[in-house]
C-alpha cells in the first residue's frame, strides 16, 4: 500500500546567516556554550513566531465572529513538527549526543532531519515499510538515514525507542522521556497567540493524532493563566479521522483515559494518514485537556477535510494540509449545532506543499 501524506517538497533554503550558525554550531573546536548558543541563534531565525490571521471568509461563510488562522505553515518544514525537533535536538548537542532517531511517517522526520543537519548530529529515521511519502527525499537531502520497519506506525515507535536505548541514540519519539520537553515546545504556540490577542481565546481549535500539539497548548495557558496574564482558560476543541484515531473516540465514550484502537480497524488514506492511529502516545495528555476545559472532539470525513483546504485556498489563500483542517472543522460542527457567541476562536493549521 503506498500511502501519500499529501505534503509535497518544500524545498528548505538554508539562508546564509542560518549556514554561518551552522557552521559555528558543528565546529568542535568552539566551546559547548557557544555551540548551544549558535543554535538556539537558528532557533529564533527559523522557529516559531508564525502569523495570526483574521479569516474574514470563513466567518462570512459561516456565520461566526472573530475567527484566527494559527499559520504553522511559515516553520521551515511547513508544520509544527519544527518546533519540538529543534527543541530536542538542541537537547542532544546539549548533552553530547551525537545521533538522534525517531520514527515517522513524513512531517516530523522533514523537521527533524533539518534540525539535525544544522546541528552537525547523525538522523536515523524509522519509517513504516507499507508508507511512501514525497518527503523521504527531503530527509535524504538533509543527510538522515531511512531506515524501513514491518508493522504499523506505532511498531516503529516501539522499536526505534528500544534501538535507542540499545545504541545510546537521543530518542526523539513521542510518549517517551522527552515528552516534557516537546510539551514545553508546544506551549510556545499559547503564548504567540497570547502575544497577539493579549488574553486566551474562547476557543482553541486543533487537529490531533499523538495529542502532543494539544497537550503542549493546553499546558502553555495553564502557565498563563496560572500567572495572570490571561483572563481564562481556552475551551480545546479537537478534529481527527472519523472513527480512527484513540483521543477522539475516548472522548466519545465519556472515558477519563485514552483506550487504544483496535489496529485492524485502521486503513490508511492519502487524506487522513497524519492523523490515525490506534495508539495516541500524549493521548491522555490530549483528552485531560479537551476534558478539563469543556471541550469537545469530533470525527472527521476525509471529504470535509478534503473541501476544506479547497475552501481556505480559494478564500483565505492559504495551502493548508487536509488533515490539519479536522480542528477547524470539528469548531464548526459545534458552531453550527449550538451557535458560538460572538468572541474569539482560533483554529491552528498546518501548510501544505
């Protein structure tokens, strides 16, 4: 089964200021402070600070006010995979390590394998053998090694985890030891919104898969909030893969934990690949927080996921991926069976290219 992620190449130029920090980064003759210091440098050129935009279309189609587009499409990668793979990888050179490994099935590969050719750190990339994406050659150019596994998604997780260990690789993977750190790398997205709205959403919208991005979101306005710089809470709102991914289906079933999915249930599409799983590795993270702020999760259609992007880049101009647009979706599902009072309502999206 060849399965398509629908990102195509988004050819990342290194500029030259980057390739200078670059070059200060891998120099070994340089002090480990000045090294970290170069690529925390990379950091703030490349990473975040992604526009909040006004979608006056999508309000007139809909009938709802005040809705923003969180653009994660401006990372360099095209999504906000960049965020946590910068982070980590800055956590190896840190800490001496001299490979990082992960399993994926595109994206976060794309981000990590750049993050760790500017570092100067080998990239060992686990990938499903039963999926093809355009983006193995970006990972390729950026020197990672693609290493195919048998067995799903999560098996590659799995088994990647235990290489890493066994190796004594950085293990970049979700639901292990550097979930805090990822977590934290989310947060950065609250307090961009915050820096813009100057308080808390009424909504938060998002797509989720692992639940990582959720729970890193949710995390980062609890910080605020806990310090007064907010007003509330954000209600999360979640979109994902109708009847395929953990996070949503728990929520359906008034679970106050995420139960897996059984695997055989699972079929793959060109659409709704980056979000099935049937294990959510953050997923009690991700419900906790749909839970705890009144939130809600939805199932998505490949077709409405589909017609959406098609909608925000007719309308909005954006190329959002397919299955980035589930979170949107799933805040207009609510919004059109209980109208939304009028307030602000921002929905996180990925790029598409």
């Amino acid at each position: 089964m060849n399965i398509l992620d629908n990102v195509k190449s988004a050819n990342i130029k290194i500029t030259k200021e980057v390739q200078q920090l670059s070059d200060m980064v891998k120099d070994t003759s340089l002090s480990i402070v000045d090294r970290v210091e170069s690529y925390e440098d990379i950091m703030s050129i490349e990473i975040g600070d992604t526009s909040l935009n006004r979608a006056r279309r999508l309000e007139r189609e809909f009938n709802i006010r005040q809705l923003y587009i969180k653009y994660e499409g401006e990372n360099p990668s095209g999504t906000q995979k960049d965020r946590i793979a910068f982070a980590q990888v800055k956590d190896a050179l840190r800490r001496d390590y001299n490979t990082v490994s992960l399993a994926t099935c595109g994206n976060y590969g794309v981000a990590m394998a750049y993050a760790a050719y500017l570092a100067g750190i080998n990239c060992k990339i686990f990938i499903p053998e039963s999926y093809h994406t355009d983006r193995i050659t970006e990972m390729e150019n950026f020197d990672a090694e693609i290493i195919r596994l048998a067995g799903t998604y999560e098996d590659a997780v799995t088994e990647s985890s235990k290489l890493a260990v066994k190796n004594e690789w950085y293990d970049a993977n979700p639901g292990g030891a550097n979930t805090p750190l990822q977590i934290a790398a989310y947060g950065e997205i609250a307090n961009e919104i915050y820096d813009q709205l100057r308080d808390a959403p009424k909504i938060i919208a998002a797509p989720v898969s692992n639940g990582t991005l959720i729970a890193g979101v949710y995390r980062g306005f609890v910080s605020l909030y806990k310090r007064g710089k907010t007003s509330r809470m954000p209600m999360f709102v979640a979109g994902s893969s109708a009847y395929k991914n953990p996070i949503v289906m728990s929520f359906k079933m008034g679970l106050t934990h995420c139960a897996d999915i059984d695997p055989k249930k699972m079929k793959e599409t060109a659409i709704n690949e980056p979000l099935i799983n049937w294990h959510s590795f953050d997923g009690n993270e991700a419900l906790y927080a749909i839970n705890e702020t009144g939130g809600e999760a939805h199932h998505i259609s490949d077709k409405k996921m589909k017609e959406m992007s098609k909608f925000l880049l007719k309308n909005e101009g954006f190329r959002i991926l397919p299955a980035s647009t589930a979170g949107l979706i799933a805040l207009l599902q609510r919004h059109e069976k209980t109208e939304l009072i009028n307030d602000r309502y921002v929905a996180i999206l990925t790029g598409k290219y």
